[in-house]
C-alpha cells in the first residue's frame, strides 16, 4: 500500500510512498503529513472470521490487510510485546461499566497509558528498519504526559535510534514526568520545556520540517522521524484496538455482528478518534464518534460550529492534562478525507497563518455526519469519578470526559465503547 500526502506533493517529494518510507519520514510537502492512498475494506466477513481470534491474530492480519512493506519476522517481534501487557491473552479488555457503556481498558501495558498499545509496536518496527538501512535515526517526541514515557519505553537501548523528548514543565503529572525523567538508556534525552504542549509539538514540527537542521543531522550521518502520531506508524496500530473492542462486544452477547455501535473518545491530538475513524471507513459498523474534550475545547467547537480558533485560545490547566492540547494534528488527515489535499492545504495553513478557520455549512455537515462532541468541566469529571466509584469502577479524569459525552451526545439506545487511556494511579 502506498502513502500520499495531506496538502498535495511540492513536486520534489515523490507522488507516493511506501510505509516503511513514511513512518521514517513522517512529514510531507507543505508541512502536510502522509496518509493511506486507500484503506482496505474488512467488511462483514472479516469480523465474523475473527470474532474468536485473539488480539495478535487480528492485529496481524489488520497488518496484512494494508500490505505494509516490513518483513513478517519483524511484525511478529513487535506483535509479541503485546506478551507482556497485564493478560498477554487479551492487552485491551473490555470491562461493562453501565448496561449500554462499556469501557475499553488502554493502559495494561509497561507505562499504563494506551500510548503502550502503538508504541510497544512501534519501536521495534521503526529500530529494525534503521538497522536493516544501516541508518542512524533521532527520534523527536514531543508530549502532554503519555506519549513520552511510552516513547522513551519503547526506545530505550534499541540499535540505531536516539530519542529527544520534549515536555511542558509543569504541565504533566508528577508521575508523567517521574516516567521520564528517571529513564537513564543512554540513547534517551528528556527535555522540560517552558510552555504547553502545543508549543512543545510545534518546535516537533519546525524541527521536523528544517532543512538546516536536517542537513546538520545529515553531517553527523542521522536522519530524522518522530513518535508523535503525525507518524502513521503511530495510527495504524490504534485503529486494531477499535475492532477488537467491538469483536469483545460479540464475544460478550452484548451486540450481535453487524449491529451498530458508538465510540467515545477522550480527545487531544485525535490519533486515537483516528483510528476509529479508519475503522469505521475499513467496515466497522459505528453509528458515530464521540468526542470528549475537556475545558480546551477546540475540537467541540469544531465539530458543533466548524470553527477551529486559535486567536484568543490558551491553554487551560486541567485534571485531565493529556488533553491540554489546542492544535489537534491528526485532524488534518480527517479534513484531507473529507475535503482533499487543496481544500486541507487551504485550511491547514490558515490555521497556521492566521490561527483560524472556518468550514462551510457543506463541510461542517459532512463532518457531523460522522462525528459528535461535548467537554467536561473539571467538577462534572469528579462527579463522574464519584458515581463511577459508587457502582464498584474506577476511573482517571481523562475517561471521565467520555461519560459527559456519553450522556450529551447520543441520539440513539447503542452500546457505546469508552476509551480509557490512562490508569487511575497516574492522577
């Protein structure tokens, strides 16, 4: 399968890529990122052939399904990581919360945040082809408290990879940066930075997109690529987690195949609302995707009012800080999906130009047919905790957000599968 761009090609990047290629070089033309040419259609028969499989079969085949360009001894060394997840059985269990909302569980892996389900993954596939290209690589990370750790996780004292990790000083939780910071694998460098998130992404992105900074790597033989999910290396292992959560809804007698389901997603950079999304596009029978926000709520607004607006947004503080994000990068694959390279390239760069855009009345339909949001304040979050508590689970305020969407934002009686992704213990 081949990769293109988001905002259509300069004319000196190839017109396509293989996956192998885009995963080491994340970025594309105009700043734009890559994206599947087309996405393999799973359909009816695929989930029903794999209602009884277990999560490393499905995720195999997902795999075989987009024919990506890595050697199968290596696929099944990254699979096998999935081993050491809390019941190598089954990493992302489904646990009924409520009689229609069930929640899928993230966090069982070696950091305890469902970062660990791409990134486990990740890290052997992006190191084996360093080696086998005989290439050096620095690995830029930039996180708002999960992505770092499993990053670092992931990389520590693998061959031909170094790591830059980017954070908001202050702006994690303790355990987060504790995480991070007390990682000592000499290829790790953890760097506490003096602004948000979106200013530790942006630099990500500059960094990423310098010639002068590439060229200097370049004289010291290292490349350059990235953990954040801008990297499709990053996605296509989060859309598996949304079909096997539905294959645990019918290995539950909660749903029969076929029948229609909501996904409820904690929302920052929307990799994770991603994945669905491609899921729902490859056959997953979804109603909708839920977006939960907390107060940085910029993705509610798009989403109810086409309106991304940056202008007068800063970055509020919240007890869910994974979300503390206002530029969510992975909604640009959603605008080239619905909209094309010229219209993203148009949107993309106003947003970075003028810190705003708007969709038309067109646009903003064809995304509401898909999607849905609502945020959660702070105290409607601890509220949630509370009742969640009441009735024997819980939660971290982070997956408390879902329950606010889950009572806001659905029209019809479905089952509804809420994403937790981080543990308790970490908040």
């Amino acid at each position: 399968m081949n990769f293109i761009e988001t905002r259509g090609n300069d004319g000196e990047r190839p017109l396509a890529v293989s996956f192998s290629t885009a995963i080491l070089g994340p970025m594309a033309s105009f700043g734009g990122i890559y994206v599947p040419e087309s996405l393999p259609d799973l359909g009816q028969e695929f989930l029903k052939s794999h209602v009884d499989a277990s999560y490393k079969t499905l995720a195999r085949d997902v795999l075989a399904a987009f024919e990506i360009d890595i050697e199968q001894d290596v696929i099944e060394e990254a699979l096998n990581l999935y081993d050491h997840f809390d019941d190598s059985t089954n990493p992302a269990p489904l646990i009924k919360v409520l009689d229609d909302l069930y929640v899928s569980e993230l966090y069982h892996g070696p950091t305890r945040a469902f970062k660990d389900m791409a990134l486990q993954p990740f890290g052997i596939l992006l190191s084996s082809l360093a080696q086998k290209r005989n290439e050096n690589y620095l690995i830029l990370a930039a996180t708002s408290g999960d992505t770092g750790p499993a990053a670092l996780e992931t990389f520590k004292n693998r061959k031909n990879v170094q790591v830059a990790c980017l954070y908001p000083d202050g702006g994690t939780s303790d355990v987060q940066r504790l995480q991070m910071v007390t990682e000592d694998a000499p290829n790790l460098k953890v760097i506490g930075i003096h602004g948000d998130f979106d200013d530790a992404q942006n630099a990500l992105k500059l960094l990423l997109s310098s010639d002068s900074f590439n060229a200097k790597l370049k004289e010291k033989h290292i490349s350059l690529s990235a953990a954040n999910s801008v990297n499709f290396g990053r996605i296509i292992f989060q859309l598996i987690y949304h079909i096997h959560s539905y294959l645990e809804l019918v290995r539950q007698s909660a749903i029969e195949l076929g029948e229609k389901i909501y996904l409820d997603v904690p929302s920052g950079n929307f990799g994770n609302a991603l994945g669905g999304y491609y899921a729902m596009k490859m056959g997953l029978p979804v109603e909708k995707i839920l977006i939960a926000s907390n107060k940085n709520n910029v993705l509610t607004e798009l989403i109810n009012n086409g309106q991304y607006d940056l202008r007068e947004a800063s970055v509020v503080a919240t007890t869910s800080p994974a979300m503390d994000i206002l530029k969510s990068s992975n909604v640009e694959r959603i605008l080239y999906d619905l909209y094309g390279s010229d219209r993203t390239k148009v949107l993309m760069q106003q947003l970075d130009n003028e810190k705003y855009y708007q969709l038309t009345n067109k646009e903003l339909a064809q995304l509401q047919a898909t999607f849905s949001a609502d945020y959660c304040e702070d105290n409607e979050g601890k509220s949630y905790i509370k009742q969640a508590f009441a009735n024997g689970y819980l939660m971290d305020p982070h997956t408390a957000t879902c329950f606010k969407a889950y009572d806001s934002c659905r029209s019809k009686p479905l089952k509804t599968v809420a994403y937790s992704t981080a543990e308790w213990t970490k908040f």
